[in-house]
C-alpha cells in the first residue's frame, strides 16, 4: 500500500528541464527526505506533486489519480509546507494555524470542537503555544517557520510534504521538528521533507531520496544514500562519518579535491 | 478570542454609523424639510412638492450613495486581498477609467442629450469590454502579475481616448460637461439609476462575497492556498468579473470616486485582525459611510457651488492617506 507513487515524472521550468523521469512510491510510516545540491530539483519536484507546477507523468495520491483530483479532495489527503514564508497581513498566530481547517469546514462554518482541538494540538506539537495571540508578522524567522508547520499540521491529512521546513531553525526546534513528523509517520502517515541539512537528514528520516539534476540518483536507507562516494560525485565535498549513540553522524567538512 | 469581540463591535459601530449617515443623507438639503415631515412623506401616499423632494432627489441620492460606496469598500478589501497589496484599489484592473470613457464618447456624440439613459449604458458597456480584455490577457493560468499589467493598459488607453475626446470636443460646453462628468458626483440623479446599477451591483457583491476563505488562504501565498482547496483560477474569475460589475455599475451611474477603495480597507484592516474574510463586510460598511459622509459634506460646505464628491474624496482621502503611510513609516523605523 502507498499513499504517495510518482510514475516517470518530468518537468520543465521555462523551457528548461528541470526533472526527467523520477519514480518512487512512498508508503505509511515513511519519513522520508528529500536531499540533493541547490537546483536539483527538490522543491519543483514537491510542487509538481501538489500540482503547483505542470509535469508530464503519473501521480497517485492515496489511490486517486493526482492530475483529475479536485484542489478541494486534494487539501483532504496532502498537506504542503511551502518554501515561501511571505504573509501578506498581520494575522495572529492562532488564526494563521487554523487555516489548516479550511479543507475540512462546511461552507459557511466557524470552527467547530474538533477542528480547535486539532488547532491546539498543532500548536503543542510546534511549541508556539506561547504565541498564540501574537502577530505573524512580528515572529522571528525560526518562530514563523514552526507557525508555517504547525498550520500544515493542523490539517491532519495521511500524506505531508514540506519544503525545507527546518531551514532556519534552532537546533532544539529542528530536532523537535523531525521528531514530531517522525511520530506523525509511526501513527501511520507519510511525510517527505526536503532539507539541505545532511546530518539532520541522516539521522531522522527512515528513508532518503537524493536528486541531482533532475534524477534521482539514491533512494534508500541514510547508510546507502549518504555515502563518501555520493556525497563526492553529487555534492562535490567531504565528510566525516561516525556513529554516536547507534545513530549516523555526517559532517561535511571540505570541497573535495578531485573533480 | 479578544479579537472576534473587538471585530464585532467595529462592525455593529459600521453598521449603526451607516444607518444614520443615510438617514442623515436623506433630511440634508437646500429645500430645509423638517425631520418628520421629511420621513413621514416618504412613506406615506402624499404627491406634494415635499414628497417628490423625498422620492425624486433624496432617496436615489441617499441609496446611491449607499450602494456605490459599499460597492468601493468591498471591491477594495477584496483586490486588496487576492493582490496581497495594501496598495490596491478597484481603479487597477481598469474597470473605472473604461467605465468614464464609455459615459464621455456617450456625452460626446450627444447621445446622452437625446436619450440621458445612454450615458450609464455606454459606461456599462465599456467596462464588460474592459473586462473581457483583461481576463483575456489574464488567462487561464490566471498570473497575478499579468492581471495588473493589463489592467495598466487599458487604464492607460482608456485615458488616452478620454483625453483625445476632450481634445476634439465639438464645443466647450460639451468638454465641461465631461470634465465635470468625470469628477464624480451624486447630484440629480433619479431612481432610474438606482434601478439600472442595482442589478450589476448585486451580482458583483454576491461573487466578491463568496471570496473570503479563499482571500483568508491567500495570506500564505498562492501555493499554499492552492493547497488549502482553493481553486485559484474561480478566485480571480470572482474577483475580477465581482470588481467589473459592481464597479463598472457603480462608475455608470456616478462617475469615478477615487480613494474610497483604497483607503477604506486600509484604514480597517487592524479592526478585523488581519483576517481578509472580515475585511470584506467591514470594508463595504466603511466605504458606505464614507461616501455618504462626503456627499453630506459636499452639500453643506458649499451648498450654492455644486462641489463634486469625487473631489472631496481625493482632497481629504489623499493627505489621510499619507498620514497612514507616515504612521506605518514610523511603525516599521
């Protein structure tokens, strides 16, 4: 069973080819991250599952075909977790993250007992209960990042996709960040991050995808994906590995010498 | 939880401050009708001279006003919203300007002496064509940036055409009836207007309307809100086609009034906690007041001169807004 499979995608940004002819399938109780260099494909690849971005191939989204899927059934299976962190209005934080109920609400309906309990537990999970009634617009970076997430959260669909959601964060609230989606996907749910933190990457996920130039080029385990070779050819630089407490350890350390 | 009650007080305040600028609206003018005579002939069977005072002149003025600065409030909250931009206004995708150059061709070639119905039809015309050509241009993708490029330019031709009628006007009185056309104004207008605009203005409420969850998702952005279940090409088809009735219709019967639909949004937007759903009823309750505020004031400030409200608007909405600007200055330093 599957709740995400991308079959022979391919997409172009432009006119210019961004991804040719990724596959994968993602199931429940996968973590999975999203790694490769700066235009790699990463986020288009996360848009052209949300249908964002026009592609070429097939999407299957918890067993309904992703391109004739309504956008109102689709917020019911998929949440995202966009790049973007603009917010036009100084809304309050409490609001912000209720948007998140919008799919759920009958037309015309003020949020209902269920839909503030999965607010506030949004929140907890996000640890900006503290913020509730504060200005987005007045957050730090790393705060708006959690609010952003929490928002995602409080949507509670089987599948969630987040671009670079711990980009920004403190080292406490990234751990706390992968911990909660980690849980999310034990409860039986799929998440795909993408991430440039390698070490974060490693040793969270249960599962890494790495892309380079529009290819997928590893796809398992974070002992197969992230090995000296790979990060040699892909990311052009050096690290250190290690192991501490039976976890991975992954530092880069320098640009690698050959070329 | 502070907040919804706070909103709901701005609104009970809008709505009570709307509701006694149009009675006010109503017992205000040269003919001085005393405050019971004044509503008592308006809903009794009389046929005096005050009675036709009521029906004739005051009530399409009030009712107007009413209508077309309710109409600049919502529309503004709501380009405000689906733009993501304080900065917007109903002016922007180029219903206003088309709507003025429909009315003047009609004052130009006379038509409007013949037949005086013809000068709301001809604006009424003119902004559909506005329309379709902006969304044309738009397209299906709907790009915001598009939206407002194109909206640009027809504002830009529509002027330019206004202009060259003014240029080649067959005589001055036909180049001041223009001018003064489109300064904007609630004079002399009849219940044959309210008739023709309500239509068109209805429609266009009941699609900006529908928009406040969407324009509530667009505070994150388009993907996001797209990924929230909002199908973002309905949202501009709304905005756009809501904007050009109830504009268009609202520019028809009373020639352009600027700064209302700017300002008003602007100005109630910390009321509603930021929310775009509550901007709108808030806003169009802000904007009727507003309009009949001034259409008040232009009657008893000069009350031989026949001051144009479009006028008053921009002298005192322009410095207000840049009081705005300067206090969102100091807020940023």
């Amino acid at each position: 069973m599957t709740l995400l499979s991308v079959a022979h995608l391919s997409a172009a940004l432009g006119g210019r080819p961004v991804l040719h002819d990724i596959s994968f399938a993602v199931g429940p109780g996968e973590l999975v991250g999203l790694i490769g260099p700066n235009g790699a494909g990463k986020s288009t690849l996360l848009r052209a599952v949300m249908g964002l971005t026009p592609a070429t191939g097939g999407i299957v989204l918890d067993g309904e075909d992703g391109r004739v899927l309504t956008a109102a059934r689709r917020a019911l299976k998929v949440a995202f977790v966009a790049q973007n962190r603009d917010v036009a209005w100084a809304m309050s934080v409490e609001a912000l993250v209720a948007l998140g109920r919008l799919p759920h609400l009958p037309r015309l309906s003020p949020l209902r007992a269920a839909d503030r309990a999965a607010v506030d537990a949004a929140m907890r999970m996000m640890d900006i209960e503290a913020y509730r009634e504060r200005q987005a617009t007045a957050l730090s970076g790393g705060e708006l990042a959690r609010v952003l997430a929490a928002r995602a959260l409080a949507q509670e669909t089987p599948l969630l996709l987040a671009d670079e959601p711990a980009a920004g964060l403190d080292p406490a609230h990234q751990i706390s960040l992968m911990r909660t989606f980690r849980s999310l996907a034990e409860q039986g749910r799929s998440v795909v991050v993408s991430t440039h933190d390698l070490a974060l990457a490693a040793r969270s996920c249960t599962r890494l995808i790495l892309l380079d130039r529009g290819r997928v080029v590893a796809d398992g385990t974070p002992e197969a994906v992230v090995t000296a070779d790979n990060l040699q050819s892909v990311y052009r630089v050096r690290a250190y590995f290690g192991e501490v407490e039976g976890r991975m350890i992954v530092l880069p350390l320098d640009l690698s010498e050959r070329t | 939880m502070r907040d919804a009650r706070r909103y709901h007080m701005a609104l009970g305040l809008l709505c009570a401050a709307t509701l006694i600028l149009f009675c006010l609206s109503l017992l205000v003018g040269p003919a001085g009708i005393g405050f019971f005579d004044s509503l008592s002939a308006l809903f009794s069977e009389r046929r005096d001279a005050i009675a036709l005072i009521m029906r004739e002149i005051r009530l399409p003025r009030a009712l107007l006003g009413l209508m077309v600065g309710g109409t600049l409030g919502l529309s503004g909250a709501v380009l405000q919203g689906y733009l993501r931009n304080p900065l917007a206004e109903p002016a922007l995708i180029g219903v206003s300007a088309s709507a003025s150059l429909g009315a003047v061709l009609a004052i130009y070639t006379g038509l409007s002496t013949v037949f005086p119905l013809a000068l709301p039809l001809a604006a009424l015309a003119a902004s559909v064509v506005a329309v379709v050509v902006v969304q044309a241009m738009a397209g299906r993708r709907g790009s915001v940036l598009t939206l407002i490029l194109a909206g640009v330019a027809v504002s830009s031709f529509a002027g330019a055409m206004t202009s060259l009628a003014l240029n080649l006007s067959p005589n001055p009185f036909a180049a001041l009836e223009i001018m003064f056309w489109m300064l904007g104004s609630l004079t002399d207008r009849s219940m044959t207007h309210v008739w023709l605009a309500l239509p068109f203005m209805l429609a266009g409420w009941a699609a900006l309307l529908t928009l406040g969850r969407a324009l509530d998702a667009l505070t994150l952005g388009g993907d996001t809100a797209a990924s929230l279940g909002i199908d973002m090409r309905r949202v501009q088809f709304l905005a756009v086609f809501g904007t050009a009735a109830s504009v268009g219709a609202a520019t028809a019967v009373t020639g352009a009034i600027g700064f209302v639909g700017l300002v008003v949004p602007h100005l109630l937007r910390p009321l509603t906690g930021g929310r775009p759903s509550r901007l709108l009823p808030a806003s169009a309750l802000g904007g009727a007041s507003v309009v009949l505020a001034a259409d008040i004031l232009v009657r008893v400030v000069a009350p031989e001169r026949d001051l144009k409200l479009g006028v008053l608007t921009a002298i005192v909405g322009a410095p207000f807004f840049l009081w705005l600007v300067w206090r969102e200055r100091r807020k940023v330093a």
